[in-house]
C-alpha cells in the first residue's frame, strides 16, 4: 500500500522587521518621485503592517521560534522560484528519458529534422544492429553504417549474391537489433553461410551446398531447400518445397475440394527448420497443415487462354525476434531458441510487442506471449499494440466490437489480468501509433485522435493532417518516432512525395513540418536514438 500523507497545517507567515524601525523609514512607503502605489501594492503594505504588529506583541522566546520556522519557509520559497521555462524543460528532459532506449524512441524533435547522410548505393536497410549500426549490401559485401553519422563501421566480401540478415520484416515493427549478422552466399549451386558480429568480425563459415533463396525466382537448382538468414545466428531451412498446384474455383472460393485436387497433384505440407548457422544443429521445427478455409488467402495465377490456378509458394519471415512460414492463410511460427508458436486459431498473425514478444490477436481474445513463446496475458478482442510504448506490458489495447457499416470501432484498454480499464469509439481505426506520455495516439479515418491513456477521454484530434478518399486511397502514414513530447509521424501521399509531421502528445498541435519530400516514403523509424526514413534511399535525419 502506497505510503499515506496528512495534509499539513495551516501556516503563519511574519516579515522580520527591527524593533526600532519606524513604519515611515526607509524602505516604507513610495519615494518622493514613485507613483502613487497601485492596490496590489496597497494590499502587501497592509500584510506587512499586520505581520509587524504580530512580530512585537511576541516575546523574545516567541521571536526565536518563530524567525527560526521563517528561515525555513524563505528558504523553501528561494528554492521553489522557478521559471515555467525552467519547469517546462524539466520536464521535457523527464519524458525524453522515460522513452530512452526504448523501440521508436528518438533524441530530440524540439527542431525540424534535416537529412545529415544518405546511402546512395546498396539495397538499403536490411536489419539493425546493437551500437546503433544500420546493416546493408552492396556487390559481393555486407557493411554496416554508424545511424547517427552515416560513416561506414565496417565492411566485408562475402561473396556474389549475398543475402543478410536478420531482417526487419515490416521495417516499423518494434523488433529488437540483432548481435549478428548471417549471410548466404555463393552460387547457387554451392551456397556459403557466414556469421560476423556486430562489430564485423567473422564468427565463422559454412558450406550448405545448393540452395534458393527466393521462392518466387530460379535462384537455386530445382528441389534445393530455401535458405534464409534468422536471428541469434541461425538459419531458416524449407525442404521439399512442392510446385503442385490447383484450379481456382470459377463460381466461390477454394474449398475442401480444391484442397483435395492441390493434394493429388503431389502437395506437401512444407516444415520449417531452425539450424545453427555454423553447427547446423536443429534449433526446432513446425509444419504448416493447410486447411481448405486457408485457401482463400492464396495468391491466383493465369497464364494467357487457361483457367487461373492457386499460388501455394511459401513465404518466410526471419526477423530479430522470431522466424515465419507461412502459406495462404497458414502459419507457423518459431522463437530465435526454436520454441512453436501456436497460431493455428487465428491464422498468419503474431505482432511483435515494442516491450519484447508478441501478441497473437484473435477475433474473440487475443494471446501475449514472452519472447520465449510463454503465455503471459490473455486480452478480450483483437489486439493491437502500439508502434512506439513507454508502458510496455502495463496494459493491452484491443478491438472489441467493429460497427456494422465498419464505420466505428470500440477500442478498449485491459489490465494483464483482462479486466477493462476503460472503452473509446474510434472511426474506422486504422492503426495505433504511441502511447506515451500518457496519450494513446490512433489513427482514424481521415487523421489522428489523441487519448487519455488512463480514461480513454479524448484530449486532442487533427483531422487536417491526411487526405484519405472514401476508398480508402490518398495519405497514409509509414512510421511514427518519438522523443517523449512529440511525435514525429511520415505520411505518405501521391507516391512522389511524402510529409514530416512532428506533433506535440499533450495537445495534438503541429510542433513543425516537412513539406513536399521528395520520393515514395516506405517507412520512418529510430536506430539507436536517430531517425532513419526509406524514400527509394536511406536517409539519417538530425
């Protein structure tokens, strides 16, 4: 129990004046060229009178006492006199270091950002690394790349096609960096595994004869497994990947039939396997069992004059925190140690947590799990974490009802234990982007809506900030960082150019922007404390 307070006793206050001062000496009353005193100053003067008169009816012992008790109240006021700038910094500085260190946190938004370095060449941002290290290729190399300068840390030949990671899956979720680096490269025919830690040294190497690494191209021999960088130094293996197909179905979706015809046609449910990059020891594994009611997730192919048929090519999702394969609408799931993830009930979908796991959302509850693959919380409704959180883990937020022309949506906060702490109608919610500084700041319909984090009341809303058609097409926003009292949030708009909002949490106004950027904006996220955007090339912002 939080320790209780008595609200202390009213106090007395006295002036110290000398015995022998005379009430029209020095100091009382205006000098002769001083106006007339106003009636603030009318009404100090008569305090000071009545606190005189106290002072000399007290005895000497009563005067000790007290001048003792006023030193400590002049003292305590001395200390107190603090401009609103002053206590406005204070706590600037105390919510910049509430979100340190956390995903999505930046160092300072208080100024416009400007473009401080480019990479101009390589395939972008592959993945993150501890030290504040952005990951990238180029040619035969891997190198990585200071966030905050864009000075080269360190560079290494690993060879022709080279495929690195851990990546980032989608490059706003709010994974951890990684400590390695695992690259496949080589022919196709002959690949290499090389392993190098944050710093670029090499760990060690591997030969795993042919592989592909590309499900959709011919970057392998027929029948070799696919092979993909993981996180913690380990690589992702599919073995046996089929190429059997199936007609879609010309009136409906496919169903338990065209599942029969894709198994006659030589299907296999495909297995995932985690191996240590350099050992090769099976980390775990888990086969994807689909089910007639995946299907209708499946891509559809047509060559010209034939009937469209399934696309069952497996996808694989190796990112810092956890490593995917999925198919249609299944999925399965393994932690970096090789823990399965059960995803079954609800399909494909497990969503990163910025304070570590994931969530496992579901149309009537939705699971939290650690980042060991244990269950920690169950959640009413449709989870939906948000991008940046300086509360991870204090409580879940959650769809819990969607209105029948999916106009408006009830979204609620709940306790680990599942109890509501409180409901808010959003329109047609399209995302949440931060809790922080006790705000929850979502996007609607046509913008963004702040909330009280503890009530769910609204504080602020700026519907000005996108341009959205009925359809759904126009403005949309690809990344969201913070530095504790603003939110920096990139939005997309006509493909060619794209806007840097900063947008202060306490009252939603517009604290600066970035106007008519040029290039198709993929995504806006923090490296180590820095703001790093993709617009068709890397930026670092400062």
């Amino acid at each position: 129990m939080p320790p209780r307070f008595r609200r202390a006793e009213p106090m007395t206050t006295f002036e110290l004046v000398p015995d022998d001062e005379r009430e029209d000496g020095p100091g009382h009353g205006p000098a002769p060229d001083d106006p007339e005193p106003g009636p603030a100053r009318r009404r100090l003067a008569a305090l000071r009178d009545r606190a005189v008169i106290r002072w000399r009816a007290l005895s000497r012992r009563g005067r000790v006492v007290v001048a003792a008790g006023t030193a400590v109240v002049v003292l305590a006021a001395a200390t107190a006199v603090v401009t609103p700038g002053l206590l406005d910094a204070r706590a600037e500085r105390l919510r910049a270091e509430a979100v340190q260190g956390l995903p999505g946190a930046v160092d300072d938004l208080s100024e416009p950002l400007t473009e401080t370095w480019q990479l101009t060449n390589g395939t972008g941002t592959l993945a993150t690394l501890r030290g504040g290290l952005v990951l990238t290729t180029e040619g035969t190399a891997v190198s990585a790349v200071d966030a905050g300068t864009g000075r080269e840390a360190w560079r290494h030949d690993v060879g022709t096609f080279p495929t690195c990671g851990p990546q980032r899956g989608y490059r706003t979720d709010p994974v951890p960096p990684a400590d390695v680096v695992v690259c496949v490269s080589g022919d196709p025919d002959d690949r290499t595994v090389t392993v190098l830690d944050a710093a670029g040294e090499v760990v060690g190497e591997r030969s795993i004869g042919p592989a592909r690494i590309d499900t959709f191209g011919d970057g392998g021999p027929a029948g070799a497994p696919l092979v993909l960088p993981a996180a913690a130094g380990a690589i992702a293996v599919v073995d046996d990947i089929s190429d059997a197909t199936a007609p879609w179905p010309s009136d409906d979706l496919p169903d338990a039939d065209t599942l029969r015809d894709l198994r006659a046609d030589g299907w296999r449910d495909p297995t995932l396997r985690l191996e240590d990059a350099l050992t090769g020891e099976v980390r775990g594994e888990a086969t994807v069992r689909l089910r007639p009611e995946d299907l209708g997730e499946c891509g559809m192919t047509q060559d010209e004059g034939t009937d469209p048929e399934l696309m069952t090519e497996p996808q694989v999702d190796a990112s810092p925190s956890m490593t995917a394969l999925s198919v249609c609408g299944a999925a399965v799931r393994l932690t970096p140690t090789g823990t399965a993830i059960d995803t079954s009930t609800d399909g494909r979908w497990a969503m990163p947590l910025p304070g570590g796991g994931h969530v496992v959302p579901g149309e009537d509850e939705s699971t939290v799990l650690d980042a060991d693959g244990t269950v920690v919380a169950t959640v009413p409704g449709w989870s939906v974490p948000p991008t940046v959180d300086d509360a991870p883990g204090s409580s879940y937020l959650a769809l819990t009802e969607v209105g029948e022309s999916r106009s408006a949506v009830r979204l609620a906060s709940f306790d680990p234990d599942g109890a509501e702490r409180w409901a808010a109608t959003v329109d047609d919610l399209g995302g949440v982007l931060a809790r922080v500084s006790g705000v929850v700041v979502v996007q609607d319909a046509d913008g963004f809506v702040g909330l009280d984090a503890r009530t769910g009341d609204e504080v602020w809303a700026r519907d000005d900030l996108l341009q959205v058609s009925g359809y759904g097409s126009g403005d949309w926003v690809a990344g969201a960082v913070t530095d504790g009292t603003r939110l920096l949030v990139g939005i997309g708009g006509d493909g060619e150019h794209h806007r840097l909002v900063a947008l202060d949490l306490r009252d939603g106004t517009t604290a600066w922007e970035r106007r008519k950027q040029a290039g198709f904006l993929e995504w806006l996220m923090a490296v180590d404390g820095h703001a790093v955007a993709f617009d068709g090339v890397v930026h670092g912002l400062g």
